[in-house]
C-alpha cells in the first residue's frame, strides 16, 4: 500500500564533530553497517522499496553506498570477503534510490516539503536515520503500516521520555483510543517541562498523508526560524487526521554519542 519513504539527511551532524566534518553522520557505523543502511533495511521490511533521499552538500558518501563498486567488488570476488556485501546487494537489487538536495537549512518540514518531487500524491514513510529503532517482532515502520490501514490518516511513532527531557522532542496529547494508539489533539515542539501538555515524545518515524505538503508550504517558520513539521502535523490534528502509536520495541538516540554507543554496544550483544 505505502511504497515510498523519505529519508531527510541533510543535517551537518555537528554533535559528532570532528568525525562528521567531512563524513555523513548517516554513515556513521553501528558495527559494520552505517545508520542509514539500518533505516533502508526498516523500510523495505515494511514494503516501501522506493527509498527517496533529501541530502545536502557532503553527502555524496549516501549515493555511493547504495550503487555498485565495481573495483572492490571485483577485488574481493571469490574471497570470503564477498558475503559481506550481501545485505547491501540485496538492497540495491530491491529498491529503487532518487535523490534531491535541499539547499539550505530550513528545518525537518522544509526538507518534507523538498522532497514533494519524489514522493508525489501518495502517502508515504518517514524516517530520521538518527533514530535508530529495535522492533519487537516486526519493524517499527512496518507496525506503522499496519496502524496507517486502519485509520487512513497520519501516523506518528512516540515514547514516553522523562519530564525533563521534554525540551527535546515533539511533545503530544490527545484521546487515548486503547494502550497503542491516541488521536492527538495538541503538539507542540520543544516544549519547556512546566509547558508540556503530556511526556509522549514524537520520535523519527511517520507515515504522512500527501496534503501535508500543501500545509507545510503555508506554515510559515515557528520555532528557531524554522520551518517545523509538528506545526503542520498540528494543523492536520485539528481535523482529526493524526494518531500517535506507541510503537513496540526499542529506539536509540544515535544523534547523541550515549545514544549511538547503546546501540554499539547492544548491537555487539547480539551478534552470534
């Protein structure tokens, strides 16, 4: 049903400075794959097998993971080596990859609405490789899916985080349908921990319908001059068109370094 997912990746990753000053932070390894092959792999689990990427400058590292090279492939062909280019080949044979650059910085709802000319009038995923995510038994995206078939309308993911911690999310509230789900009433973006209408946190997974892009070309910049999908996302809640999920399974901050070390570490963990 959705066969699309955006992955915004322009970000400059200055929190990993000085590893990411001419490095992707997408392609920062967790073990021996990088965050963005993680979120491409959650995607196509969930059926979305055209995998649209909105990058920046210094990012041509992302393009050049998901094609062929010829001269190492060649080099280790016959060689024990070769298997381990199996995950990103299965990849690349599966999906189809198109890119788009946004220009300048102007938020996450900005870099959404560039990426209007990949994606078309359908609905589609989102995902922030920052947010590394552990399904239960299925894939986070994949259990979005299944909640975007039943209600037909924007899907957010959320957690609850500590009160304190507000300040860095996307913060929601709303009628909670049963344990999983709530039809979000209010959002608000950052909120101080005295402001925040609850302690459910929005994290970096969605399924979005196509009429956000028509929002997100009339919201004007909120929140440090930006361009905020949560005051888009908003607008579509006060017509009853977003519900939060309250996804099964484990997400990691890897836009932090305890983030991106816990999943390191839980990763290593599970290694046969």
């Amino acid at each position: 049903m959705i066969k699309k997912c955006l992955f915004p990746v322009a970000g400059y990753g200055t929190r990993f400075l000085p590893a990411t000053k001419a490095q992707p932070k997408e392609m920062l390894p967790i073990l021996t794959k990088p965050l963005v092959q993680y979120g491409v792999e959650e995607a196509m689990a969930a059926g979305m097998d055209h995998i649209a990427f909105v990058t920046g400058r210094n990012k041509r590292a992302i393009e050049d993971h998901f094609d062929i090279t010829y001269e190492l492939e060649d080099m280790i062909s016959g060689t024990s080596k070769e298997s381990q280019l199996d995950c990103i080949r299965s990849l690349i044979e599966q999906c189809t990859f198109t890119y788009t650059r946004q220009n300048h910085m102007r938020g996450l709802g900005h870099a959404i609405l560039i990426g209007e000319a990949l994606i078309g009038e359908q609905p589609f995923g989102v995902i922030l490789a920052d947010d590394l995510c552990v399904g239960e038994s299925d894939g986070i995206m994949a259990q979005m899916v299944k909640a975007y078939e039943k209600y037909r309308c924007s899907i957010v993911a959320v957690e609850e985080v500590p009160v304190e911690d507000v300040d860095k999310y996307g913060i929601v509230s709303g009628q909670h349908l049963d344990d999983e789900y709530v039809r979000v009433e209010y959002m608000v973006e950052k909120p101080s921990p005295q402001d925040a209408p609850s302690n459910l946190a929005v994290i970096g997974r969605y399924i979005l319908t196509p009429d956000i892009f028509e929002i997100l070309r009339n919201t004007p910049p909120g929140k440090n001059g930006e361009v905020q999908l949560t005051d888009a996302l908003q607008a579509q809640a006060a017509n009853g068109k977003v519900i939060a999920y309250r996804f099964r399974g484990q997400r990691f901050d890897c836009g932090s370094i305890e983030g991106f070390v816990d999943a390191t570490n839980f990763f290593f963990n599970r290694k046969p």
